[in-house]
C-alpha cells in the first residue's frame, strides 16, 4: 500500500511510532496538526503547504523520540515534495507517481520491503497499488488535481497577502489575478 504525497509531505514510519514516539500512535495522532493525516500499515504521512509548517511538526516529532536526518539520511521521519520527491536520502521509502482514477496520476510513497536481516532491498514498482488518502480526501480540486507553487523568496514579486483567516492564508496572486489559499499551521 502506498500513502498520498501533496505539498510538502512529512513521512513517519509506523513502527518508530509505536516503538519511540512518547505516548505512542494516540499520542502522535493528537500532535498532528490539521486533517491530512493519511496511513497505511507501514506509513503515517502528513502534508502542509508551507516550509515552516513542516519544521514545526519535525521539531514535535524529534522532541518525542523520533530522528530526522542523521549523515544525510532519513531515519524514522522522511520529507517529500509532491513534484521533487524526498527532500534527502532515503533507502527505507520509494517515491513515485501512482494511477488514480482513469487517467490521473498522483504522487506518493510506500516502503520498501525488508529483503533479509541486513536492510531493504525489495522495490515495488506497482503503479497501480492502493492508495491511503486522508478521510474525506477527493481528487477533484485536490492538489493532486491542480498544483501551484511559489518559490520561497519569491512570493513578494508573485503574492500579496490579503488577509489571514484562522488556518488560512490568503494572498492575490498578480500574475493571474486571482486568490490563492494556504494551509497554514503554525
């Protein structure tokens, strides 16, 4: 099974949850700071829309017993961009584009199999395998449907914030004219 890569993505492994995490899944489900949490039996996955969201959640997810990045590698939490991938290495997850639907794509990550006692080894290619998605997720105006994206720095010359609303950031996007809605959680 695979689990939904949008935004920004950060990726927990399951088993590092029950066995460090302090208080355990219950405890890390309450930590989850807004409604994209989706999982599978291996993976917990959790988007946001902006860089200093995900810093946020990493620093919750450390200070509870999980590591991050440790010589360049992913060790129980991994980060992925929806369009890029892992943002480092990491030989426990496989990142790619699944079918979802008739023609559509969306991208997503699921681990790689145990092949032995000495590490992973087995990579799944399977395009087509089933996908966990938050509850109430849809395709249709997700951002699996419709992506946009601003660099960080350039949203200045692209955005202009036009009001906060509890969760929400709400910009004018000067190029199209239009508003632009994001996720925020700290």
């Amino acid at each position: 099974m695979a689990v939904l890569v949008e935004a920004i993505s950060v990726i927990v492994r399951r088993d590092a949850i029950e066995r460090k995490y302090v208080g355990g899944w219950d405890s890390f489900e309450r930590a989850v700071p807004n409604a994209t949490l989706c999982t599978d039996e291996d993976l917990a996955c959790v988007s946001f829309m902006h860089p200093h969201d995900v810093g946020a959640f990493i620093e919750i997810l450390t200070r509870n017993g999980l590591r991050f990045i440790e010589d360049g590698k992913a060790i129980d939490i991994a980060v992925a961009d929806q369009q890029r991938g892992f943002t480092s290495g990491c030989d426990w997850l496989e990142f790619g584009k699944l079918s979802f639907g008739n023609s559509s794509k969306v991208s997503a990550c699921w681990l790689i199999e145990e092949e032995g006692p000495h590490g992973y080894g087995l990579r799944v290619s399977n395009t087509s395998m089933k996908l966990a998605t938050p509850e109430g997720w849809q395709f249709e105006g997700s951002l699996s449907q419709q992506f946009g994206f601003v660099s960080t720095g350039d949203e200045a010359g692209r955005l202009r914030l036009l009001r906060r609303e509890a969760t929400v950031d709400v910009y004018l996007d000067l190029e199209t004219g239009k508003e632009v809605y994001v996720g925020r959680t700290s």
